[in-house]
C-alpha cells in the first residue's frame, strides 16, 4: 500500500496497541481523564507486542555466552538472533556489526572512544546532546545552524574541504530533530561526507521510531538508536555499522565478555586478547532482555508497515499543525520553514506564557503529559528562540510579554500509539489555556512549575 492509498484510508490506520494506553490520571479540578501520553520524543510506552514477548521469555532469562545449562543457550540464541532482526531492520550491509549499549548516548560515546587519533570530527551546534558532546576529547568542528537542507550540505562540504585530506575524519549528524521533527538530508550530507574522504554516523534516536532507516540505503557507516524511543522501554540501545574501527579500538569497558584470553606476564601484570567481535565492546553480563525487546519493537513496527505508520503520523500531524495556527499567540519553532518534511515532534511557544506554566496546566487540568525546556538541545532552542542562556521565570509570572522572546519552549510529539483523541484534546486545550488562562494557581517548586495545594 502506498502513503497516499494508506492516508486515504485512516480506518486501515488504527493505532498500535501500546501499554498504559487506558491509565486514567486525576484532575486538579476534579475528576479523572484517560491520559494522553504526548512526550514519545523523551521516551515512548512500550508496544503491547513488545511486553507480550518480553513477558513470554522473562521465566527462561538465563546468563549468555557463559552457561552449559538450557536457559543460557536459550538465552544466548535469544540474544544473538536479537543482533540479526536488528542488522535486518537497519539495512545493515555484510560485515556490519551492530553493538548492544544502554542508549543513543551510550553508542555515540563508545564511537568517540573508538575513532582513530587524529581523527577530526564534524557536527553540527543544533544537535541533541548525545550527538553534540561526545567528541570534545577529539579535533571537534562545531558548524553553523543551516537554514535549509541544501544550506546544510553547502556546510558541510566547506567545512569538509578545509580539512587535513590525509587523516581520519567523521560527520556526525541527526536524522530527525529532537526540537523540530524536521527531517535532515541524510543521503547528501552522507554522499558530501565520503566524496571528502570522511565518514558519517547517523544518531536514528527520532528518525528510526517514526521511518524506516537503512544503512545501504542512506549510505552511512553507522547508526545509533535508543530501544526506549522505539517502543521498547527497557534500557538498551544499538550502534551499528562499520566493523573496522570498533575492532581496532579498545574496548569500551573492560571486563568478562570483551576478552577471549587473559594470561599472566613473567612481569607479573596480565595480557588479553581482546575479541573482535562486537563482544569486544560489551563487557559484562548484557542486558538481554532490552537487546530481545529491541528486536520485537524492530519486527512489530516491521510487520504494521511502514507505509501505513508514516501516513496516519502525517495525518496526526496536520492535525496539530492546524489546530496550532488557529492560535495566534502560538509560534512553531522551525529551522526549515513550515513545509519541511517532519516526523510527529513539534516545538511551540505561547506569548505570554511561561512555558513550565503552560506545561504544567496541559498536565493538571487536562491530563496532557508533554515537555518543557530546551530539551537537551540548548544551542538549537536558543537559536530558535533567538535568545540567550537565561534563568527560567518564576512559575505563575508569564516568562515574556505578548511579542518579547521566550527562554524555554514547549514540545508535543507522538507516534504509532496515539490516538487521535489524545491529539484532539491537545489542540483543545492549546485553545482555551490562551483564551481563558489557567483554571489552577501554580508555584515553583525546585525549578519546576507544579500545582498549589
């Protein structure tokens, strides 16, 4: 089926069935609502399949790699065919490896550990921290915020050309933005990074939930995702890609796991001899059950189709989109412009409003959960929001005046288990917080605006 056919037929598009999707919250003014879980871009709920599965195999867990007992070769086969559904869902090309790490943040560490000395690195300021602080230890460039997709390969390709051609050089770029939802040009910024002899790491952490992502396909040598954006919630996460740095890196972590043998020296210290495998960057007892749920997220949102994922996302989102400029005094934050392509993450602010406030009332007197801040991207927030590094104000006082800048923002983000009531009480809600205000007094509470007794 293709978008267009799925999009025509949103009756083919019913939600994924997800945990807490019935979880009723209280009120401050009373009563319960069923609630409306719009922060997928922190971490989403977990895909009933996924607990299903999770559920299925927690009474046979056992230790990987290190038992003769049934439950750890169960376990093992478990574990490694987890690594095999993942490099099919990725696209990964042979001799790929794809590393079990705890998160999107643990993966693009364990990348800046690997990279060659010398090696100069290339990311762009309006990248999530996970992708931004990695590499502060190596030749880091840090480019300019790009206006446009095309702007942001014409950034990259000079920056490129003005570097050492003879050493190590590696990009590091976003799929989807964290802040916006708006889609990066991974295949040019790819194609300018190896014209220019360099590599490029993609961090899927937003893209992989909401489209499919390929390792051939965008040309890239790695890739890294969280298990806990992609409906699998149980601390894990995936680098995936290129095998040859990893192999020539030392381990991560070491320990029981990374080393194939340990002898004494005459010298009285130890020698290893570390695998080359990707073993040899999890030491340690894995996180077996996060790798399985990974791989059932990965197979779940595989066998809804992709097509049809994408298009009831897309019309979730112009629903939001309209919803939110029928409110004057709400502004999209945007680095593209409107009409670029997005996944369901979209950042506003409301003249007027504090956004801890404005947060704070979706969730008492709606039972709305979205987020608040500078999201773990704060030279993106405060480029967007043209401003710089400031102090929260006071929760109850608005933050700016009706036309002055903004410190913070508000972002709402979803996926293949919302509704689309929960999106429609949303915009409901947008709509009368601004025309009639809150209905509750607020207070600042260590930083955060919550509810007065």
């Amino acid at each position: 089926m293709s978008v267009s056919t799925a999009a025509a037929d949103q009756s083919l598009c019913t939600p994924l069935p997800v945990l807490g999707r019935d979880v009723t919250v209280p009120l401050v003014t009373g009563g319960e609502v069923t609630y409306a879980a719009l922060d997928y871009a922190a971490s989403a709920p977990a895909l009933q399949r996924v607990w299903d599965d999770v559920a299925a195999y927690a009474p046979y867990y056992g230790s990987v790699h290190r038992g003769a007992g049934y439950l750890s070769q169960l376990s093992t086969d478990l574990f490694e065919n987890a690594r095999g559904t993942v490099a099919e869902f990725l696209g990964c090309r042979a001799g790929d490896q794809v590393v079990f790490t705890r998160s999107t943040t643990d993966s693009l560490n364990l990348l800046a550990r690997a990279i060659p000395a010398g090696c100069q690195v290339f990311v762009f300021e309006t990248e999530h921290h996970a992708s931004l602080l990695p590499w502060q230890h190596a030749h880091v460039t840090y480019l300019d915020a790009p206006r446009t997709p095309g702007q942001a390969v014409e950034i990259l390709e000079r920056a490129l050309a003005g570097r050492d051609p003879y050493g190590p050089a590696l990009v590091c770029v976003t799929g989807a933005s964290n802040v916006t939802g708006e889609l990066w040009p991974v295949r040019e910024l790819a194609a300018a990074a190896h014209a220019h002899g360099a590599r490029i790491v993609l961090d899927a952490a937003q893209l992989a939930p909401h489209h499919p992502v390929s390792v051939t396909e965008l040309d890239v040598d790695w890739i890294a995702f969280s298990g806990h954006k992609l409906y699998a919630p149980f601390g894990s996460g995936v680098l995936a890609g290129r095998a040859d740095w990893l192999q020539a890196a030392e381990p991560y972590l070491a320990g029981g796991g990374a080393s194939r043998k340990v002898t004494r020296r005459e010298d009285g210290g130890v020698a290893v001899e570390w695998h080359e495998s990707a073993a040899r960057h999890e030491a340690g007892s894995p996180n077996v059950i996060g790798a399985y749920a990974i791989a059932a997220a990965c197979k779940a949102l595989t066998e809804a189709g992709w097509d049809t994922l994408v298009a009831r996302e897309q019309h979730l989102i112009a629903k939001v989109r309209a919803g939110l400029a029928e409110v004057p005094e709400v502004r999209v934050l945007s680095l593209f412009g409107d009409d670029a392509p997005r996944v369901g993450v979209l950042s506003f602010v409301v003249d007027g409003w504090n956004s801890s406030h404005f947060a704070a009332a979706l969730s008492a007197e709606y039972g709305i959960g979205v987020r608040d801040g500078l999201f773990c991207a704060h030279p993106l927030v405060r480029t967007l929001l043209g401003t710089d590094p400031g102090t929260q104000g006071e929760c109850g006082a608005p933050e700016a005046a009706p036309g002055e800048k903004s410190l913070n923002a508000i972002r709402v983000s979803f996926g293949a288990g919302t509704p689309d009531e929960h999106v429609d009480r949303f915009v409901n809600a947008v709509r009368e917080l601004v025309r009639d205000g809150a209905k509750w007094q607020y207070r600042t509470e260590e930083g955060r605006c919550v509810p007065a007794v």
